[in-house]
C-alpha cells in the first residue's frame, strides 16, 4: 500500500507507469482532462494564450512521469501540476454549487466513474494505466459551463407555471408566450432582460437586455423558439401592454443611471469589442439624444450628479472611463481591476460600492477582496473584506451585495463560499 504522501503525488499529478506505451495512454488522458479544465481560457484569451497554458501544464505533466531528468525540474513541475489541481477542484466546486441542476445525471455518474478509477489508480501499488484527476474535474467544469450557456437563453414552463401558483405576479414578462405555457415546454428567447429603471408614473420600465448564448456561437438549444420581443440592448416597458416594447441599440447593455439635474437617463451597452453609452430625456420620447463610443467594453456606470461625472467600468476589469455627464465628453481613464456587476453610489457623499469579488484573478494593492469601496470623484478605490484579514476572499467570486450608507456598512453575497460577509 502505497503512503499517504505517494497518493496526494498522484491525485494531484501524472504518475510514472510501468513502460512508455501506459505513460503514453496516461498522458493522453490527462491531455484531455487538462484541455477540458482549461477550455474557458478561449473565452478570455482566444486559441494563442489557450496554446501556451495547455502547452506549459503538458511540458509539466512529462517532466512528472519522466525518469530522468533533474529533479528540481520534476519539483517544480509537481508544484504546478498540484497548483492547477486545486484550482480545478476548487473551480468544479464552485460552479457545481450553483449549476449542479444543468447537468444531466448521466454525465455526473461518468464524472463519478472516473473520479473513483482516478482514487483506485492513486491508492494501488502497481497500475499500467492511471486515469488522471484532471479527467473527471475536466469533464465536470466543462459540463457546468455547458450547463449554464445551455440554459441561458430557455425559460422553462414548469418553473414559470410553479411561480404562477404562488404570491409572485409577473409584471413584465420576457415573451407573451409565457401565458400560453405548457408543462415540460422550454421556451427559447432571443433576447432576455439583466436590469431596470422604474419610472416615477410606476407603468413603465426601462429595461436592458442581452442576447442568449445561442446567438453567440453555433449551439442550438432544444425547446420552442418564440418570436423577439425584446428587439434591442435597451427597451420600454409598459406593465400590461400588448404591442412589443419600443427598443433601440445592438450587443448587451447593462448599467443605467439617473440624473435629475440633466433630466437624463444614462445606459451603459457594449458589443463588437467597443462600449457606447447612450443619453436619453427622463421624459418625451424613448430615443437616444446623445451617445459615445469607446473602444473598450464598458457595461457597469456609476454617476456623480454634482460633479457632472460618469464613471464606465470595463468588462475585462482592467480601466475604468471617465466622461462628461452633461456632453459626453470623455475625460481619460483610469486603473480600476474590479468590475461590479451592480453599484451603489452615494450622491452626497461621493462614495461608492461595486458589487464583485473576483478571487485572485483581480486584486487591489495585492489582495483579493468580497466587494469595492471607491471614490467617485476622483476616483480610488479600496479593497472590503481584504484577504489580509479575512483569506477566505482569495476563494471569493461575487456579483451580488447591497449596503447602508447610513451605517455604512456592506453586505456582499459570495456564492462560492456560501457566506454572507
């Protein structure tokens, strides 16, 4: 029986095996299940940086079961490999605790196979062939991102008829197709809703939209597509109405803001790789008056009335954009490595929260955080919850949180963890 030591070394990267046709075989499979596990990078850094970080776990996983060779190397490669493993695991876990549904149970039983051969593998004196941790994990991440642009663009009758039958009324339903749902039917929407501004009348709705992941690439999904409704980024909604809502703008919009000084509403859209924020009158007609383009893809806005500034985060949490608020004009940028998926800002105080915690892939002054406090004007910002004093942050991944200025306090809800810090 091999140690406890020898196991953790095989759990967490490529064993040696008995030959080069086995090493060969095992390689094979952890290729497949590295591939898998890191398949999101496309997404982030297309086929070039996916290239090098499959390249680099691979150039480990053979410095690993080599036989020779210095072993310094064979350290450092173990190091990494066990690095990468845990993040996968943690990466599984994390997307598991909230997309475990999407996943069909036929697939979390080969997971579950493999999971077990992997442990078998690792505890047995002697294997030819070895079936690598990175297979099930691999297998897992990607069918729960499968899982979730799968059901991305779907409504599902049963749950939408599950909510009919309790207190909750639909007041602006994403497609009028919903009255006429059937159990067990899927409904496929082009377009779906991610915020809104309520207008003092409390009729109306401004509404921003995005397009479901079908649009985006050639997956299809299964179920009854039903005709647009909502045409554009940015829609008029009227509670009750029976005519398709007045919608203007392409890609996804997301942010909106209010202002009272300008009698303006501010939305935040962003597509094609280029931002554009649009102008429109608090009354009068649901058009644009005014609108910019940036060449990065700004969705988030926070607005300081007073100091006649818009701040437009980018999607990739690297700057944040600076504009004009009464002309549009656009001030400069600005470092800002977080990008919240809601803002709270207060107008008097000139503060603000973002609402995000990205693990360690983004930190402020070299620690991760559960959510932002920043300046508005000029802008600042600090890390809440910093992993300093609370390390669970480093785990942290969150677009959730709400606050009270008047305590000033935050509270922010991190999925992954489970936690309400």
């Amino acid at each position: 029986m091999p140690s406890v030591r020898d196991i953790l070394l095989r759990l967490l990267a490529p064993a040696r095996g008995d030959g080069p046709r086995p090493v060969a075989v095992s390689l094979l499979l952890f290729a497949a299940g590295a591939a898998l596990a890191c398949f999101w990078v496309l997404s982030i850094g297309g086929w070039l940086v996916f290239t090098i970080c499959l390249g680099t776990i691979m150039l480990a996983a053979r410095a690993c079961v080599a036989g020779h060779g210095h072993r310094t190397w064979r350290v450092i490669a173990r190091l990494l490999l066990g690095a990468m493993h845990l993040f996968w695991f943690y990466s599984a876990l994390a997307l598991a605790a909230v997309l475990a549904w999407s996943v069909p149970w036929s697939v979390w039983l080969v997971i579950g196979v493999l999971g077990l051969l992997a442990v078998a593998g690792a505890c047995a004196a002697r294997a030819r062939v070895r079936v690598p941790t990175a297979l099930p994990l691999g297998i897992a991440i990607t069918a729960l991102l499968g899982g979730w642009m799968r059901e991305d663009e779907v409504l599902r009758c049963d749950d939408y008829l599950r909510l009919q039958s309790s207190a909750v009324t639909v007041v602006l339903p994403t497609t009028p197709e919903l009255a006429g749902c059937a159990p067990g039917e899927t409904l496929i929407v082009e377009r779906y809703p991610r915020r809104f501004w309520e207008y003092p009348d409390g009729q109306r709705f401004l509404v921003t939209t995005q397009r479901g992941a079908h649009n985006l690439g050639t997956y299809t999904p299964s179920g009854r597509a039903v005709p647009n409704w909502l045409s554009g980024a940015a829609c008029l909604m009227a509670v009750g109405a029976t005519e398709a809502p007045h919608c203007f703008g392409d890609g996804k919009a997301h942010g909106l803001a209010a202002s009272t000084r300008l009698n303006r509403l501010f939305i935040a859209a962003y597509g094609a790789g280029r931002g554009t924020t649009y102008a429109l009158p608090l009354d009068g007609s649901f058009e644009p008056i005014a609108e910019v383009h940036l060449p990065s893809t700004t969705g988030q806005i926070y607005l300081d009335d007073e100091r006649d500034t818009i701040g437009l985060f980018e999607d990739q949490a690297n700057e944040l954009y600076r504009l004009r608020a009464s002309d549009l004009a656009v001030l400069g940028t600005l470092p800002a490595p977080f990008v919240p998926d809601d803002v709270h800002y207060d107008q008097t105080r000139h503060q603000g929260v973002g609402c995000v915690a990205l693990g360690p892939l983004r930190r402020i002054d070299g620690q991760a955080y559960a959510a932002v406090a920043f300046e508005g004007t000029p802008f600042s910002a600090r890390a809440l919850a910093p992993s300093s004093q609370y390390p669970s942050t480093w785990l942290a991944l969150s677009w959730g949180c709400d606050w009270d200025p008047q305590t000033r306090r935050v509270y922010a809800a991190i999925a992954t963890l489970g936690l309400l810090q």
